[in-house]
C-alpha cells in the first residue's frame, strides 16, 4: 500500500512538472502559433505550387503580368499577347518616345507619356478605345471604373477625371502644391485627393473631397505625415494611409485612426490589410483587429489572392488565411502577379508561372 502511495505521489509530481513545462511554452506567443500550426497540419490537405511555364528574361522584357489564363509581355514598344503555355496570342508595336504601361482592373493601358497619347486595351489585347490628350502625362490610375490624369509641369499640377465614354466628369489643378494620391469611389459622385504643402516650412498633407460640377465638400490637414494612398470604403467613408497612421475619414471628421511601424504596403477588400515591419494585420472598418500574424522573412508587398493575401518579399511568397500560413514558397523575386488560381514570378533571369493546388 505505501508503495502504491508513493508510485502515485511520484506520478502526480510528474504530470504537475509537465503541466508546468507545457504552460511556460504556451506563454509565448509564438510557440503558441506553432502549435496550432501542428494541430491544423494533421489530416489537413497539403497546398502546393504546379510550375505551368517557364521562360528566360533576354532583359529586355520592360514588364508582365497575368489576366486570368493570358499572359502579357511588354518590352518598351511591343505588347504581346500570349496563352500560360506560351502560344502567342497576338502582338502589337507602338512607336512611342517615352512609353508607359498601366495594368487597370478592366484594361491595360500603353501610352506615350511626352505626348499624351493613350490606347485601352481589353484583356485579349483588342484595342478599346485611343485618347489623345495632348499633353504631357505623369501618371494614370484607374478607379471603380474611372480613369484619372495626372498632368505636371513646372507651373502647376492637375488631374482629369474621364468616365466610361471617355468625357471629363472633374478636374482640379494647383499651383505650389504636389499631388500625391486620388482616387473616386464607386457611384462616380465624389473624388479624393492628397496634397503635399510645404508653405510655412511645416510639411502638411491636406486631403481634398469634391463632389460633382468639381464642387470641394471638405477638406481635412494632416501635419507632419505625407499622405501616399486614398480609398473610399463606402459613398462617404475614406481610408487615408499615411508614411505612420492609417485614418478613416467622413466629411471633416476623423472616425478612427490606426499607428503602425515601419508600414510596407495595404490593400483593402473585404477588411483593410496592413503589412508592416514583420507582422501582417487585418482590421475591420471601424479600426477594429481581426487577425494578426508575425513572419520570420522579410515581406515587402500585399496583395489579394483567391479570397486570401499573397504577400512577397526578395526571397519568397508566404500565402495567409486567416491567421495562419497555408502555403511558403522559396525564390529569388522581382515583382509578382496574381490571376485566378496563376502566380506569376518574376526575377532578374526568369518568368515562372505556378498553379496554387490544394491536394
């Protein structure tokens, strides 16, 4: 009996020592996340990258990307068109002095930035429509189906805001004063910009609102930050992204304001998604945080994929749901592009094409 005694006494010593192991290696929050890694890894399927196609940069490719299962090359003055497997599509040459390629969310955009020469092309290269604007062009960027012209000179800057059938619905020009962001939010009835002041030697970013017949709504002063990116998450709501904060905006009011350090890049969706320092992290639109995960290489650009966020750095891909990694992938990478199930690759000796597999 007393044997039995100690046997027990002994065995319970044993599990309190690795009840209290097992509770130091939990508080840590990233063994924490190791462990809940271990536990989704069991019986779950295995998420992989197929190679599709392959093919060496002769360096003079100037851009590519991918639009559902086309690829496109440009090298500066030839836009081809081709399938994933490399069958040419087809090829177009532009004999442009100073040739620009936007890739929009409806078209692709080739111009001539000296001249303000400007085709739209659909995503099977069929040519849409052709603008001359006639000026020298700095930037275009396409917004919830709008097109908006960044024009500079050495007196002024200005944008043009173009509809669908290619007329001017807005424009605003300023004089001492950098353009910085835009952009118009889905019905078309008011757009944003940030400006960069520099009057009175104190830097200010003021962020501009303007309704229709190019009326300003409100207008709102950031000291101290560079406003670099605009988005409207409703009619009347906007995020602002700054070099330090992200703010939500409505009328003259701030609604929230998030600090993060060493912010990397954001994309918004269905939450606003922050890649900053090492860590990337989801927030709901009231400024609330959803999800938040740590990373141990070093990531430099968001972007979504398959519901999900793709995010990519010099060395690899890392693909996050939720809270958790589902798929790492090792390469030397210059730029990224997604498409569907397609990840392009991009790097100083070659173009990769993988299809993301669940198995």
């Amino acid at each position: 009996m007393k044997g039995d005694k100690k046997e027990n006494h002994k065995g319970f010593k044993i599990f309190v020592i690795i009840f209290l192991v097992l509770s130091m290696f939990l508080l840590n929050e990233k063994n924490q996340e190791k462990l809940i890694k271990f536990f989704d890894s069991i019986g779950s399927k295995k998420n992989t990258l197929e190679l599709v196609n392959s093919f060496k940069d002769n360096k003079s490719l100037g851009s590519v990307n991918i639009y559902d299962n086309n690829m496109i090359k440009w090298d500066g003055n030839k836009l081809s068109f081709l399938k994933i497997d490399g069958t040419i599509i087809l090829e177009k040459e532009f004999n442009f002095a100073d040739p620009f390629i936007y890739y929009g969310q409806n078209y692709i955009y080739i111009m001539d930035k000296s001249t303000g020469d400007i085709y739209s092309l659909d995503k099977n290269g069929q040519t849409i429509s052709r603008n001359q604007i006639n000026r020298e062009i700095f930037n275009l960027k396409e917004s919830n189906g709008y097109i908006i012209y960044h024009i500079k000179n050495n007196e002024q800057e200005a944008i043009k805001v173009l509809d669908g059938d290619n007329a001017v619905v807005g424009s605003n020009s300023y004089e001492d004063k950098n353009i910085l962001a835009y952009e118009v939010n889905k019905n078309g009835k008011k757009r944003s910009l940030s400006l960069l002041d520099f009057n009175g030697n104190i830097l200010k970013s003021q962020i501009e609102i303007y309704g229709e017949n190019n009326k300003n709504i409100n207008s709102i002063d950031i000291e101290g930050e560079i406003v670099v990116y605009l988005h409207f998450i409703s009619k009347d709501e906007l995020i602002a992204l700054t070099d330090h904060n992200i703010y939500c905006i409505k009328e003259n009011e701030v609604l929230w304001k998030r600090q993060f350090d060493l912010i990397k890049d954001i994309y918004i969706g269905k939450d606003i998604y922050i890649l900053y320092s090492n860590y990337l992290e989801s927030i709901d639109f009231k400024g609330e945080t959803k999800n938040k995960i740590g990373f141990t290489e070093d990531y430099r650009k968001i972007e979504e994929f398959n519901g999900n966020i793709l995010a990519y750095g010099e060395k690899g891909i890392s693909i996050v749901e939720d809270n958790k990694e589902i798929l790492k992938h090792t390469d030397d990478i210059k730029e990224v592009r997604t498409s569907k199930n397609n990840i392009l690759i991009w790097n100083n000796d070659e173009v990769k094409i993988y299809r993301f597999l669940n198995k």
